[in-house]
C-alpha cells in the first residue's frame, strides 16, 4: 500500500523519512513525483538567491545508471535504486545567475521604493562579482580587506574561494533536503550518497570541470530490509546549546 504522507504534518514526515538502503526493484515507480520534488527543491532557501546547482536525473532505464552505481562504490542504494539524482553544484554560473537576479529586480520593483532598488540592483552587480569572482591573489585580497574592516565593524569574514565553495554547497544541502522530504511526502523513499568516485562520475555525465558533485540520492521504495537498524541519535543536550 503506498504510503502518502502529505496530510500527516510536517513532524511526521520527519520521522519517517529514513536513510534506505535497500529499494523494492519491483513495485511501481512513478518518476514524475522525482519532477515535483525536484520542483518543492528549487524554493529551499539559498545563499543570495544565486541558485547555483542543477539535478541531474538518472532513471533505471537510462544506459548509465548500471556505470553509475558502479561509481557509487557499488553500493545497494545505488544499485537498487529505482532513479539517482545528482545534486551539482555550478559556482561558474554565477554570471548568468546574478545577471537573472538584477533583471528581476530591474523589472518588478520599478515603482518600489527607488533606494531599496538601487540598493537591490547594486548588490547584484557590484558585491556579488567581488564574491564569486576569481583573479590570482584574490582571496587573500578580499580576506585582508575583511580582517580591516573587522577591525572597525561587524565584519562577515567568510569571503574566501574556499568559504564561497562552502556556501555553494550549504545552499545545495539545502535544496537536497527539501527533495528527500518532497519525496517522502509523494510516499517514497531515498538515500543520500556521498561514497562515489566524483572525478569518474564527472567524466561519465560529462560535467563542467568546474562543477562539483555535492551529493547522490538513490530514490525508490524501501525494500522489507532496506533499513538497516533502529535510528539512532546523540543526546539532544550533547548538540543543543542554550545561552
């Protein structure tokens, strides 16, 4: 019986979504509820509103899903999975991305509040290429000129190639979640993946160098076994901290 979760609430969902192992490889697969969960995942909150990733779909019936799982380190969650969606990042878009964002705002807020527009257009074209641009010796640039200002002023330090590699891929995570919730919420299951040879899935998918892999999602039906064990979690004293 196939088990939809979209009007139980949001903590139930919580609770039973699962890391699973193992997929059914014979109940019925509806891959257009991948489609609307990869639709819920583009609205997951996101660094600048830059949406630097992509989701590449992978089906069972594709002629790379079998190297795929392959270069998943063979693991059943690949292997048994009924479609694999990869979550890239795309840092070298950031152009194309910014460029969106400053047209968006050039047209829809012309009869705002013209300060908060130009305030709005300003950060598109000019701090975002100061972030996401790359030059030699830039990143110790934009970090000394952090550390100055700091030392007047609240400063964000994180400003680095690194720290905006970071946040690419924190934005990623995000939209990631938000699909393996979607995904329970339309009753199935899923499995993210980080154990896979990233350069070889690179080549296979034929990726921009510079694109990144920030994880793969195995997705299908649990199979009878396809949880491992009961779910565990560390004291929530051991990871809250009040102040």
């Amino acid at each position: 019986m196939k088990e939809n979760l979209q009007e139980s609430g949001f903590f139930s969902l919580v609770q039973a979504r699962r890391s699973v192992r193992v997929f059914n490889q014979t109940e019925p697969f509806d891959f257009s509820a991948v489609g609307r969960s990869i639709e819920a995942a583009v609205l997951a909150p996101n660094s600048s509103n830059m949406q630097l990733w992509e989701f590449h779909r992978v089906k069972e019936t594709s002629p790379l899903k079998v190297p795929l799982a392959k270069l998943c380190m063979g693991q059943k969650a690949a292997t048994t999975a009924r479609e694999l969606v990869l979550i890239v990042t795309r840092r070298d878009l950031w152009k194309k991305r910014a460029a969106a964002n400053y047209a968006y705002i050039d047209d829809c807020y012309k009869d705002s509040d013209p300060v908060k527009r130009k305030r709005g257009l300003s950060y598109y074209s000019k701090l975002i290429p100061k972030l996401y641009a790359w030059y030699p010796l830039w990143s110790p640039v934009k970090q000394i000129v952090a550390w100055a200002i700091g030392l007047k002023r609240p400063m964000v330090r994180e400003v680095s190639e690194a720290d905006v590699r970071v946040s690419v891929h924190k934005s990623a995570a995000l939209a990631a979640m938000t699909f393996m919730y979607a995904m329970k919420a339309e009753g199935y299951d899923t499995c993210p993946m980080e154990g896979f040879d990233s350069k070889r899935v690179k080549k296979l998918l034929n990726l921009p160098k510079s694109a990144e892999i920030n994880m793969i999602i195995g997705c299908g039906k649990s199979a009878p076994d396809g949880v491992y064990g009961p779910r565990f979690r560390v004291p929530m004293e051991d990871v809250v901290v009040e102040y």
